[in-house]
C-alpha cells in the first residue's frame, strides 16, 4: 500500500491582516521582499476527521511570542514567508510554477547542507503570496506547503498502546524547533541532529513525528518531507511513530520505493472549490470603521 | 459601538466577587471558573486553556488560564435550515403537525451567492492550473462549499459573574466570515435579542459575535436545578433497586446499606451537580443557541 497523507489547510485571522495591513503602511512600503513569519499548528486541540490546519494570526509577525500564549505542549510553531505584492496585476504575473520550484529546492538545499536536521521545523515552512487592497479592506492570498515527493510503501502499521513518558514530555517541553520531528533511540526521543553521527551504511531508522490531524492512516502533508528528508540520505527502511495526541497514536514500518523518476515539487493551497488559486479575505464588514459602526447599533 | 464600550468599561469596574453561590444563582466566582475550565478541558481535550496578550491579561485569573478555546468546530447546516428540519416533525398537543415555513430556510444561502457573484468573477480571473504538477494526495478533493469553522472562546464575566461566549467563523477556505454571516448560525430566538457583534476583550483586533451574558445566570440557575433533581430521581430509582435487590438476598451486607439509604441527605444531593460541571452544563445551554455548531457536547456529565 502506498503512503498518502491528509492535505494542509490554512486560517487566516482577521489579526492577521490586520496587523499586515499596519505593517504595509508603517515599514514594508513598497517593498515586495519575502518577510519572515510563522504560522501555528495545533495538535492538542484537533478536530476528528478534519484535514491539519496551519493559522496565522498577528503574533505571527511577532519574532518569538507567536506560540507563547498556548498551553504548554499544545502546538507546533512553523516557519514561513510572506511576499506582499503592491497591485493585484504583480500578484498575477508572478509565475506561480516557478515561485514553488524556488521554495521546493530551497527546502532541498537546507536538507542536503543539514540546516533541516538541526531545526527539523523548516520542513514544515510555509510561503504566502498576497495582494492587499487596503482601500477596501480586501486580502487576495494564497498559501504554498512547499513539499518534496519521495515513493514510501506501508509495509505494516500498528497502534502504540501507550505513548512513552518520554515521547510525552518531548511534546510537552522540547522548543519549537525540534518538538515535531525526533529520532527514537532505546525508546527514548533525541534530537534529530543525532542522524549526522550515525554511520554512512545505517540504512533503517526509528523516527517520531508530531501529527496534527486524526484521519485513519493519513498522516499530516507536513510528514512527506521529513520522510523526502531520510530517503536523501539514503534511509530505506524507516520506522515511524505518528503522535495524536488527542486520539490513537499509530507506527507504520515503511520501505522506500526507488521509481527511477525524479521526486516532485508540490503545495499550492487549493481553493474550497478544489482549485488552484488565490482566497480572498473580505474583512471591510469586519475592519472598516465605518461600516462596524452601522453594525453596532 | 457605544454600548459595547460602555460593557467593557463595566467589565473593567466591577471587581470579581470570590463567594461561592453557584447552585442558589447560577452565578460563579474567578476560582471556580478556574475550576470548572480544568474539568472541561480534561474532560474534552478539544478544549484548552489560553493566555492573553499582555495588555488584556486580568489579574484574578492565571496568567495561562485567561481564556478557554476550542477551535475549527465544523458547521455544516445554518441555524435558520436546522430550525426548520426539527420543525418538520414537530407534532403538537393534539398531534397535529405544525407546518411553518420549512422553506424558509432555503433562500438564507442564495442571496448571498448573487451579493458575492462579483468577487467570484474577481478570483476566478486569478486561477492558475498550471502552478504545479499533479499532487498524488489531491486527487478525491471533497467539495463542501458550505461548510464553517467555528473558534469558540469562553470568557469570564465579572460584571455578571458568568462564562461569557465569544464565536470567531471562517468560512471552507479558512477566511474570517463577516459578523453578519455569524448572525446565520445563531438561532432565531437569539439572533436579535442577546447577541451583539464586540471586538474580543481577550485578542487584539479580532471581531466576534458574543451571546451576551445578561440572562445566563438565570438560566444556568434553572438548569442546575433540573440536573440536580434528575440525578435525585436518579438516586431514588438505584435506591429502590437496591431495595429490590436486598429483599431477595437476606444474607449479603445489606443491613449497612440500608441505614446508608435513610441517610440520604440534601448534602448529597447538592454534591451530585458539583461547579466544575457548571461549564458543560453551559455548553448544553449554548448549543441550543448555535444549534448548526457540532462542537462536543455529548458527554453526560453526571
């Protein structure tokens, strides 16, 4: 049975573009650079059958408060960019396959030079594109979950009876950059750091991943390219511990499945009518003074 | 705008009150908010404790335990089209079924798609299949235009010393919904008496619709009071079986038991409907006001 995975959502906050709208008048400007951000991930609070959700709200602008206001161990805090074009007509121009294949190979860099090994966060980044008509209080936006393909085989799968203490207080206490991905050495969690001192010929691995959804056997997107991260560097056989936290954790033994073709670069966001395209946040019945006063009364 | 000012100019001049009288009342303290919000959240995980931005945090409370949350809670049916399902079984004392308006419910969707046909012209022009090669995962995309996600906050009053309910929705694309396409998923019989539209007291920059807490207390009060006399029918119906039983075995402890039962006290009873359910006991009541929210609901909590 091949491998499939549960495709990421995105919430935008009003906060969100609120706070983008401040900063778009009082720094960004003009200018159409990526800005750092980041984006929570609930995984304590996560609804059954729902696919996993990526929000952004206004701390995402924040360097480290973003997360800070959660129950310890209830969410995954993850990198990402925001490029804000001044007209909707650059917004439309920018050539979409290329602006992924951009976001794709840099992830694969940081694979290759080990930057993702230290903070395995960065292979749950995120890109969003946005357009904001601040004269009507319209948001164009669209998000990318850039992800590298690699061919896994579900080899068995079984349920873990009972999360080790260990496992627990990883979730719970380890920082941000770390708590999603992790090795499981002698039933213990250690940074995933430790691949880099294991010998060239290992070839099998015992990995835990934080899952952010509880759909049967469909792991969150975000696990493609943590496993996209151990097939480049020549894991096999992997074995991986999916934790729910709010429902049954599971193991899948996995064997990589070499297809000769070369690994594909995906993520674009689709739209709640399955296409590719941009959202728009209408926000002047929310944010416009005028027309929250009429509202009020 | 002015009223919602002058609520919170109320909620900042009260002080908290710490005296328990939650089962004369319907009314809780600080503590026992605190209390209760530990029992939800264990009992339901989908529930969980957050703090405030610092500017907004209240002292009477824990700095991580300001505000309770739940969030993404699907909505599948508007408030006005659940009504008019339930209605169309409804039968009434002489078993005639009442018939009003069973198609009402189904204009509510249609004016807006006329009101947003612009828009969907506007985004449609922005729609690029080729931005990236076939996603093997992607294949089955399910289609559910209509459905909502609900961000849920319960917030403490101190002005009426009750939770208060705070509703932030998204529509299927994850975008905020405008306070009036909340109002859709009110139930008439609250729509324009007890809910208003109020910027969250407890996030920055975030409009929600709010159930205004002015009547909670009573009926809280109210339903407190049906708990517990249901758990005392309860307790009479298990006495008398175990009544029952003790007749037909002579010889087991029962003698014990039997004095245990002339015992039973309005203490016990009290204890039966303790405060840290006072918050599902709540939800119960708000899930008649937003009928179209699945939130989880479900659990006994007796």
């Amino acid at each position: 049975m091949d491998l499939t995975f549960s495709p990421i959502q995105s919430f935008a906050d009003a906060s969100f573009f609120q706070k983008l709208s401040k900063l778009k008048l009082d720094s960004f400007k003009l200018d159409e650079t990526a800005k750092k951000i980041t984006g929570v991930v609930n995984i304590a609070s996560t609804p059954q059958g729902e696919n996993p959700a990526v929000t952004v709200e206004d701390s995402s602008f924040g360097d480290e408060s973003c997360g800070s206001l959660y129950s310890q161990g209830a969410v995954l805090v993850i990198p990402g960019h925001i490029t804000n074009f001044n007209t909707i007509e650059d917004f439309k121009r920018l050539d979409k396959a290329q602006f992924l294949k951009k976001a794709g190979s840099r992830l694969q860099e940081l694979m290759e030079n080990g930057d993702a090994i230290e903070d395995p966060s960065l292979l749950s980044s995120f890109e969003i594109i946005c357009f904001a008509d601040l004269k009507k209080f319209k948001f164009f936006y669209w998000f990318a979950f850039p992800s590298i393909s690699s061919h896994w085989i579900v080899k068995s799968t079984s349920v873990i009876q009972e999360v080790s203490e260990s496992v627990r207080d990883w979730v719970k206490s380890s920082d941000y950059a770390q708590r999603g991905h992790f090795i499981i050495k002698d039933g213990t969690a250690q940074a995933l750091e430790q691949l880099i001192s294991l010998p060239e010929s290992t070839t099998s691995i015992h990995v835990g991943f934080v899952d952010s959804c509880l759909i049967p056997n469909k792991p969150s997107k975000h696990l493609q390219n943590f496993l996209s991260l151990l097939s480049l560097r020549g894991f096999k056989r992997v074995t991986v511990d999916i934790y729910r936290i709010s429902g049954s954790s599971f193991t899948l033994e996995l064997e990589h499945e070499d297809n000769g073709g070369s690994s594909k670069i995906t993520g674009w966001e689709r739209t709640n009518q399955g296409k590719l395209g941009p959202k728009l946040a209408d926000l002047s019945a929310l944010i416009d003074p005028v027309k929250l006063a009429e509202q009020s009364v | 705008m002015l009223r919602s000012t002058f609520n919170s100019w109320r909620e900042y001049l009260t002080p908290a009150y710490h005296t328990s009288t939650f089962s004369q009342t319907g009314e809780i303290t600080p503590e026992e908010f605190v209390q209760a919000g530990d029992y939800l959240t264990y009992k339901f995980p989908t529930w969980q404790w957050l703090g405030a931005p610092a500017s907004k945090q209240r002292d009477f409370l824990p700095t991580d335990k300001q505000v309770l949350v739940t969030r993404r809670v699907p909505s599948l049916v508007r408030a006005n089209d659940y009504e008019n399902v339930a209605i169309e079984e409804e039968e009434d004392a002489d078993g005639w079924t009442t018939t009003s308006g069973p198609h009402a419910g189904a204009t509510s969707g249609t004016k807006q798609v006329s009101a947003q046909q612009s828009e969907i012209e506007e985004i449609d022009d922005l729609i690029d299949n080729t931005a990236e090669d076939d996603d093997d995962d992607e294949q089955e995309y399910t289609i559910q235009a209509n459905k909502r996600f609900y961000d849920l906050y319960i917030h403490y009053s101190t002005a009426y010393r009750v939770p208060r309910m705070y509703l932030v929705g998204f529509d299927s694309n994850g975008t905020p919904l405008t306070p009036e396409q909340m109002f859709e998923d009110i139930s008439e019989d609250y729509r324009d008496k007890t809910v208003t539209i109020e910027k969250a007291p407890f996030l920055n920059d975030t409009t929600t619709v709010s159930i205004h807490p002015c009547r909670h207390a009573a009926v809280m009060k109210v339903l407190i009071n049906r708990a517990m006399s249901a758990a005392r029918l309860k307790k009479e119906k298990q006495d008398l079986l175990k009544g029952v039983k003790n007749i037909g075995l002579a010889d087991s402890e029962d003698t014990d038991d039997w004095e245990q039962l002339d015992d039973t006290s309005v203490d016990d009873v009290q204890s039966v409907v303790r405060v840290d359910q006072y918050l599902i006991i709540f939800l119960k009541f708000i899930t008649s006001v937003t009928p179209g929210i699945e939130h989880d609901y479900t659990m006994d909590a007796f």
